[in-house]
C-alpha cells in the first residue's frame, strides 16, 4: 500500500478537518478529555455519529451498498488519523465493527434488512453478551441456555462484564443450544431486545470509579427463532470472526499517540521534560507507537482487500493495550501526588467545574486504574499471545 499523499489526499484530510471542527463542539472534546472509562458515554457520541451518517461517512469500513463512503485505504487511514488526533467520541462500535461484519458474513437477507440500516443511522447500540463467570479465557464452556419452544428459544442463564449494557437496546449473545458432542458445536449465535422481559441488568462498578460494565440476568427470556444467525450449534464460527474484529478491526495506534501528546504535554507544563526516567519512558512509548502504526497499516491493508483481520489481530490488541497503559503510567508519573486527588462523582465532567488544567489532573488516576482492564477485555495477553504462537510461529 502508498501511504504517500497526493493533492486529492491532502484535498480529503483537509475535508475531514473542517468537517470535525465544524461539528464537534467544544463540549464534547471536554466529555471525552474527561472520560476515564476505556469507552466514552453513547451519550457523547451519538450526535456525532448521526451528523457522520448524514455526511455518509458513520461506517467507514462498510460495503458502499451498505452504507459505506467506499474510501480508498488511504482515506481510511486519513479519516481515522484525523479523528484520533481531534479526540473524537466512539458510538456503538460493538455494532458496526463487532456484529454487523457478522451479520453481514453469516446473516439472511432478514436480518441485513432489519438491523444494519441502523446501526449506520446510530438508532440502535449494542452489547455483547459472551463471557459469563467462569467463561471468559475459557469461553467455549458457556452455559447460558437457549432452549426451543414453538418458534422461539427461552434463554436461562448470566453474562458478565457486559460493556454498557444499560445503555443498549440490543446484544448479540452466545448461549448453548446443545450440551453433546464438543463444546464449541453445542453454541448459537443470537440478536435479542434488551427489553425483551426476564432482562435483569446489575451494574458492575469498575476500580476507577466508573459504570461500564454489567452482570445480565435471564430469566425464562423468550427471543424469536429469527434472531438466530446462522445454523444451530454453528455458532462458534460466528464468535471467532467477530473476535478478530473486535482486537484488530480498528485503527487504534491514532487515538493512543494522541494521548500520550496530552501527556507530553502536560510533561512540560510540569517542567519534567528534563527527568531522564521520564525521558527514557517517552522515547520507549514513541518508539513502540510507531511499530504500532505499521501493525495497524497492515491490518488496514487486509481489511481493504477483502480479508479479515487474522491472527494480526491478536498482535494489535496485545500491543495496543499495553502501550495504552504505558500511556496512562506515564501520566500518573508526570502527575505524581496531584493525581492522588480523587472526585467520585461520575460522570466526571458532569460533576466537575474546574480549571482545565485542574480538571485534567482528576481524571489520571481513575483512567490509570481503569487502564488495567485493556489487557484482559475482549481476550487477555495471554490468550493474544498462544493464538500468535499457535497461528503465526505454528508453535
Ligand atoms: C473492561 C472490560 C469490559 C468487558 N466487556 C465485555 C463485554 O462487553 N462483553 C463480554 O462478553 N465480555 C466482556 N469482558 C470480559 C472479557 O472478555 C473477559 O474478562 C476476558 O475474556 C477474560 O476472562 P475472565 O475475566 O473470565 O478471566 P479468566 O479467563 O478467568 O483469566 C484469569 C487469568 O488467567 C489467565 N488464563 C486463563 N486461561 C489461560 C490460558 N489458557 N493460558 C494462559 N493464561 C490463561 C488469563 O490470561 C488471566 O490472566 C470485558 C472485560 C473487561 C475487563
């Protein structure tokens, strides 16, 4: 791939440019430098996203006939490059880079029909129901059951640590339709209402303060047939594809270098520039950063032609999650006992009215503390690291 402009590129980033600072307002680019949480508040993002679905750019990875811009890879990257570095909110990627290249690969025409029209719009937000206590590594042992009756199935079971789930109207689940043969041919892959009754959503509240994620309770849920993606107990096949899109089906090394330019930021505005413990950490983060971004081009490059993301996948989530905690232990350090400071209301930039400099400094510790979840969220390290050594080393 030729990463190098032309003038119809620099023409597109200059597009993108005036298109952000023409509709993100101010308010906004407060909420998510004050967003601690390792996703920000649907809240913030879903104007954002309904202003890109009627400028035709909401799912920019997607077929053109399903709504997509149909941009070159090199405006792909220029689009996300340029939303990294502006800091813009994320809405639903759990349905547009999650279950919709699902639905879109295993789907009927149905279910295309019913749910990607709006997830494009932003209408709908999505969760994902997989892991349950005792079944995140090991998650072919889920026991969420799906049993037939007429033309539903009735759900019994629990999820857990469903991200934003109290503020979803749909979740993509997994649950067992079968308890013979191996464990992975007894599991179905299934869209259902969060306000279908039986739902009961707890909240889990994080170590940083923040309530992202959820236990999710059935009940005796009845969820139509319908809902169902694919075959019967083939449901595992629709799980491992949407995997790699959820570790490696985004640009991310953008929105991390723009972090940690806050945090270089905020280096100097404390006159630390000159500690070399600082300044070795800088030059190690910068240097990692930048392999990230080849990490990120290659998944980039897949992804245009028509592929997957593969087992690149797993070499971008291991490597994105913890230069995402070098970040925030970076800024920890640059804030040393100020960071110490804690504010408990959430969301902090409901609750705060301070100096932005001030401001800035109470959100360090909570991101630092909710930082550690990134290299356990959609699969651990460890996880990451025995599908590189199985899939790319042939260990
Ligand atoms: C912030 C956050 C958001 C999340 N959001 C969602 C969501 O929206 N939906 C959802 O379904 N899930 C979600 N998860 C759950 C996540 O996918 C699981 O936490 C993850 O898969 C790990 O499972 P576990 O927590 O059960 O840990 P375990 O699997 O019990 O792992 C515990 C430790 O043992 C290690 N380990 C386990 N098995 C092996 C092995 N075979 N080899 C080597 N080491 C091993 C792990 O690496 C880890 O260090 C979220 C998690 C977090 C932290």
């Amino acid at each position: 791939m030729d990463l190098t402009l032309t003038s119809e590129d620099v023409a597109f980033q200059n597009e993108v440019r005036e298109f952000i600072a023409a509709n993100l307002p101010a308010a906004d680019r407060r909420k998510m430098d004050l967003t601690t949480a390792f996703l920000n508040e649907p809240e913030i993002g879903v104007e954002w996203h309904k202003k890109l679905a009627k400028k035709g750019w909401s799912v920019p990875s997607w077929p053109v006939e399903l709504g997509g811009p149909g941009w070159s890879p090199v405006q792909k990257y220029i689009f996300d490059s340029e939303c990294a570095r502006a800091a813009t909110p994320v809405y639903n990627a759990q349905g547009s880079r999650m279950v919709a290249p699902v639905i879109m690969h295993f789907g009927n025409d149905e279910q295309k029909e019913k749910y990607l029209p709006k997830i494009v719009s932003g209408e709908d937000h999505w969760c994902q129901g997989y892991s349950e206590p005792g079944s995140g590594s090991d998650l072919a042992s889920l026991k969420t059951s799906a049993k037939k009756d007429g033309d539903d199935y009735i759900i019994n079971g629990q999820k857990i640590w469903t991200s934003f789930a109290h503020r979803s109207n749909r979740m993509f689940a997994l649950v067992r339709t079968s308890t013979t043969g191996k464990r992975q041919e007894g599991i179905t892959f299934i869209l259902l209402d969060m306000d279908t009754p039986g739902i009961e959503i707890r909240p889990i509240i994080g170590n940083g303060g923040d309530h992202e994620y959820n236990e999710v309770f059935f009940d005796d849920v009845r969820v139509p047939q319908s809902g169902r993606v694919g075959e019967e107990n083939k449901g595992w096949d629709c799980a491992k594809y949407l995997l790699e899109y959820e570790r490696g089906g985004a640009m991310v090394a953008g929105r991390v270098r723009a972090q940690f330019t806050q945090v270089v930021r905020l280096i100097h505005a404390r006159g630390l520039i000159d500690d070399p413990h600082i300044r070795t950490r800088m030059a190690e983060i910068g240097a990692d950063l930048d392999t990230m971004e080849m990490v990120d081009i290659g998944t980039l490059s897949k992804l245009q032609s028509g592929d997957n993301p593969g087992a690149m996948s797993s070499m971008s989530k291991m490597r994105w999650s913890s230069i995402r905690q070098d970040v925030s232990e970076l800024a920890l350090d640059a804030a040393g006992e100020d960071a110490l400071k804690w504010e408990a209301a959430r969301p902090l930039y409901d609750a705060l009215q301070l100096p932005p400099d001030e401001e800035e400094l109470l959100a360090i510790a909570p991101r630092y503390l909710n930082y550690r979840a990134y290299t356990i969220l959609g699969g651990t390290n460890e996880i990451q690291a025995t599908i590189l050594a199985k899939q790319v080393l042939g260990l």
